[in-house]
C-alpha cells in the first residue's frame, strides 16, 4: 500500500515507473480510504506473503489495515512498513525526505572532501535506497525465512534513520579506534587522502583513483609517471598536500580518454567518471550487460545475478 493522495512532486519529476523493467507485471490499486477499501486490502492480505505499506505511524490502523487488522486474517504474513523516521520516537508523526534522514544520523557529514565547506550530497541513494529499501528487503526476507518455518508471520520496521545509521557501522569502528577524524575530508577514504579522490583533466573531466593498497599504488604512481619520489610520500602525511599537487598537475596535462587509456587493463584501481548518459556504452558494462533498454529507455539490468 502506498499513499495516493497528498503528492506535491511534479509529475516530470517522478520516477519513470512505466519503463522500468523492474515494475510489477500487472500493477493494480486499491483507494484504502474509499468505503469498500480497507475491506479489499485485507482480502488480499488473506491470500498474501507480504504485504507493505509506507503512510505515516498510526495511519493504516486508523484506517483499519493496520498489521493486528491483517495478522488477524492472516497470521503467516509479513507485515512490511517503510518510513524514515521508524514507527516511535519524537520525529515519527512528521515528514521528511531522504537528505533530513541522512542529516541526523551523522552519515552526511562526513561525505564531501572539504571539512570548511558543506557536506556533499550524494542524491537520494544513501538514505531511501542503501539506508531504506534495501534494509526493507533483508527484514521482509528474514521475516519470510521465518514464517514459512514456523507458520508465523512478523511486523518489519524498516526506518531510513536506522538503516542509514547501521551503514555507518565500520566508520564508527574506526572512529572508536582513533583511525578516523570527526572532521570530513582528513581521513583515508573521505577525500583526504590524495590516492583516493578525484582530479579534474584537461577536458574537464574527471578521474576517480583508489590507489590504497602497496602494490596498487605502485602501479599508479608509475603509469601516471611522477617518478620514485612519489613513492615514499604515501606513508609521509605531511608530505600529502605535496603529493595531491603533483597528481592533480599531472591529470592535468591530458584528456579523460587519454588517462583512461594509460590505466585500461592495470591494477591501478584508477577509473574515468562517467556521466549517467556515457555509462552504459562502458566497455565492462556493456560486455555485462548491466544496462538493458525496455519501453526505449535504458535501464540498470536487474541485480544481483543467479
């Protein structure tokens, strides 16, 4: 169930549903608040495996489809709920979008390589998507686990705070270990350190470096030419600055094309960043086949693979 009244985003600026090939093969709906309603969506309940639904706290109970409601039609579903801000707690009553979420839970500070300027804001894929659906999905599968098991179904929980939160887990790890700075764009992989970041060329585009380990680092310094002294500077953190200064002039000095040229086939762990429009034409995804054209639109192929 999802809300069908109370949208305020242009209709341009809404997801091209129609032409995904991840759309449901036969989409339907039913108004749960009109008279016959709420009776239609716990029949379906009935005969259902999961159900999901992403009003606010309180309003499918207020309108008779809440999880007691359905469980009590029938008790092997998986009762999925999808908001951001969870089903308690003082923010759950009110609205917010993706980057609020993400605001919170520290994990927006700390993306961006300037500590004096403002986080950088990476679309909406870190909180609704990484930090929500696709924790939506785990709990909903769990929970399927679980009932097909024991004959039981579960409410599923499923906050973009939360979830956004748990995928901080490692950098806190780090934090607590003294290997991680509060402070964005000082630490390894946050844009402090000069062999992980991005540098312009002389075309205006970019190229991304994650140069981290040894060896991969030896490659890179060696195909980008700045010499054996560059070498040594990887372990100096006083010497970064320097170091940054050195690769960016020298990305500098020719195309994306041509830098991709130089890194094709190395362990370099060097690549060009690509726009929306040219990645699909990527060499790699291309022989993959992770774009796919439905409807005339080119679309992520479904993933993971079996």
């Amino acid at each position: 169930m999802r809300p069908v009244r109370g949208q305020s985003v242009p209709q341009r600026l809404q997801p091209a549903e129609a032409a995904s090939p991840q759309r449901p093969a036969a989409p339907g709906g039913v108004d749960a608040e009109a008279g016959d309603g709420p009776a239609t969506v716990l029949d379906l309940a009935e005969r259902a495996d999961v159900l999901i639904e992403g009003y606010r706290p309180g309003v499918a109970e207020r309108l008779g489809v809440g999880p007691d409601a359905c469980l009590a039609r029938n008790p092997r579903l998986v009762y999925g709920r999808m908001t951001g801000w969870g089903q308690d707690g003082p923010l759950a009553p009110t609205a917010g979008h993706d980057i609020g979420y993400i605001a919170i839970t520290g994990a927006l500070g700390m993306i961006g390589p300037d500590p004096e300027g403002p986080p950088a804001i990476p679309a909406n894929l870190l909180g609704d998507y990484a930090g929500g659906s696709l924790y939506l999905v785990i709990g909903v599968l769990a929970a399927l686990q679980h009932a097909r098991a024991h004959g039981e179904g579960q409410v599923v929980d499923a906050a973009i705070v939360d979830g956004t939160a748990h995928l901080t887990t490692m950098i806190r790890g780090m934090l607590a270990a003294g290997s991680w700075q509060d402070r964005r764009g000082t630490n390894l992989l946050d844009g402090g350190c000069p062999f992980y970041g991005v540098y312009a060329t002389s075309d205006g585009g970019h190229m991304a470096v994650g140069a981290l380990e040894e060896r991969f680092y030896a490659e890179f310094v060696r195909l980008l030419g700045i010499g054996e002294e560059a070498a040594a500077a990887r372990y100096d953190l006083a010497r970064w600055p320097e170091l940054r200064e050195a690769v960016a002039k020298t990305f500098l000095g020719r195309t994306r094309q041509e830098w991709t040229d130089v890194f094709d086939g190395s362990d370099a762990c060097v690549a060009p960043v690509l726009s929306l429009d040219e990645a699909p034409s990527h060499p790699h995804l291309a022989a993959r086949g992770t774009f796919t054209e439905h409807g005339g639109q080119v679309q992520p192929a479904p993933a993971p693979r079996f």
